[in-house]
C-alpha cells in the first residue's frame, strides 16, 4: 500500500478544490497529510479509516496501483494525461512543505532593518507582511529609496521594489526566499532565528542577495526583524519605509548593535 497510496491520494484530491480543503474535511493536520500525498508516511489504521470512509473506497482499494485504482474510479490516472501532470517545481518543493514546521504565530507585519546592500554605510527598513494561504506561508517585502533628497521629491523621484516569497521553518531557523516581482531581475533568501519567548518582539537573522548599483555585486548582511501585529496602519508604516543613516534616531541602539558587524566595513560581507 505505502508505494501507491500517494499517488492515489492525490487522484482522489483532484476532485476537490485543494488539499486544504480536504484536510479541513477530514480534520487532518496539513504537514501530515502532506506526508501521506510524498509517501514519507502511512496512516495509522484509524487516520486510513477516515480517509477511506470520506472519499467512499475501501482500505484495499487506495493500495491499488495507480492505473487500476484510476479505473475503478472511472477516470484517468494523472500521468496518463498531459494536461493533468503535476506541476514539477511544484513537486520539487512538495518535501519541504511537508517538513516544513507550522508559521503561524509568526503571521503579520514586521519592520525589516538592514544595512543596505546598494548604499554601503546606510540602514534600510523595509516592510514585510507573512501570512498563510492554502497551508503555505507567503510574505510581502517592500522596499523604496529616494533617487533625489529634499521637500520637493516627487514620487518618480522614489525607487521601489516588491519582493514575493514563501517561508519554510527547517529544524530551528526559518528559510525565507523571495524575488522582486516588479523587475523579475533578482532573488534573495533570509535566514531567521526564531523566537522562543510567548511574545514575538525581534527577530535576528542574515540576508543574501545583490546590490542594485550596475555592477549588481552578490553581498550578505544582517537583519532585523520588528514585529508590528497582525492588523496594522499600512500607509503609517509604508511612510517610514526608506534609508536612514545608522545614527538617525529612528534606528534605536538594539536594531543598531544587531547589525553592527564590526570587522566588516558597513556591514556587509560582499563577494567578489
């Protein structure tokens, strides 16, 4: 049975709109069920009870091979249908969804600060937003620099950026990899230590990726993330999103001290 049921599974998936539908039916945790779909695990003989009572075959059934069980249901097998395969990235990213630990005390806006990558010697605070959709979680990064400085910038005067992204809790550090979605020209990845305390205030953690300047030079800075709450004023905090120098007041001396590197000029590692 553990070498189709998988396959079969996600057959019987296909006639419903997502598998975190099915999941919410069956009362079935999402990472687990995940296991199930990669054939990392086997129901227990209860959860296999549920599963079968709930899509209507019975336990032998599902351990058929994926032709024959297809036929019983009266349908192809996905494999046998080029406009039904499986989607390889997708596929790809399926074992780390499913070893991927649950996000969700960590869902909401945060205040990234870091030492700005294109503008050495500067602090860029940018925001970001980590929410759940269909048992994955997403986030948000926006960032903005003023090309021009002065009471007369104009919003053309502004550069902005939109990172998109999916977030992944491996063992005891959360993997965030995104791309700036306005550009399609780059990929950065995050890497955070989580929080053990009942409250999330900080976060602590590196970022890689390019410097904007033409040279688009790879580099790797710390980085600080501020919890600000699940609900916040977006246009209040988007206002704040740009450089500021390291001893401007709004850079307090903890967000200061986490991302002073002092061996390293500005900051930043950058590689040749």
């Amino acid at each position: 049975m553990a070498e189709y049921l998988g396959n079969n599974l996600k057959l019987l998936c296909s006639h419903y709109r997502s598998i975190a539908e099915v999941c919410r039916k069956l009362s079935i945790n999402r990472a687990q069920f995940n296991k199930y779909l990669s054939g990392q695990s086997r129901p227990t003989p209860y959860n296999l009870k549920r599963i079968c009572d709930f899509f209507g075959v019975e336990d032998y059934e599902i351990g058929m091979p994926p032709e024959q069980f297809a036929r019983l249901l009266g349908t192809r097998a996905p494999d046998q249908d080029a406009g039904n395969r499986n989607d390889p990235l997708l596929e790809l990213l399926d074992p780390l969804r499913a070893q991927s630990g649950n996000l969700s005390r960590y869902c909401g806006f945060y205040f990234e600060y870091s030492n700005c990558m294109s503008v050495p010697g500067t602090v860029l605070l940018s925001l970001v937003r980590l929410w759940e959709d269909d048992g994955n979680f997403l986030f948000e990064r926006q960032e903005r620099q003023e090309r021009a400085s002065g009471p007369d910038v104009q919003a053309e005067d502004w550069v902005r950026c939109r990172y998109l992204g999916a977030a992944f809790q491996l063992q005891d550090r959360l993997f965030l990899m995104d791309y700036e979605s306005l550009t399609l020209n780059e990929m950065s990845q995050t890497i955070l230590i989580p929080s053990y305390k009942s409250r999330i205030t900080r976060l602590n953690g590196l970022k890689t990726g390019v410097s904007s300047g033409d040279r688009r030079n790879p580099a790797c800075t710390r980085v600080v993330w501020e919890y600000l709450g699940a609900e916040i004023n977006r246009v209040a905090a988007y206002r704040q999103v740009k450089l500021y120098r390291p001893d401007d007041p709004r850079i307090d001396d903890d967000v200061r001290q986490r991302l002073d590197v002092a061996p390293l000029k500005n900051g930043l590692f950058e590689i040749e």
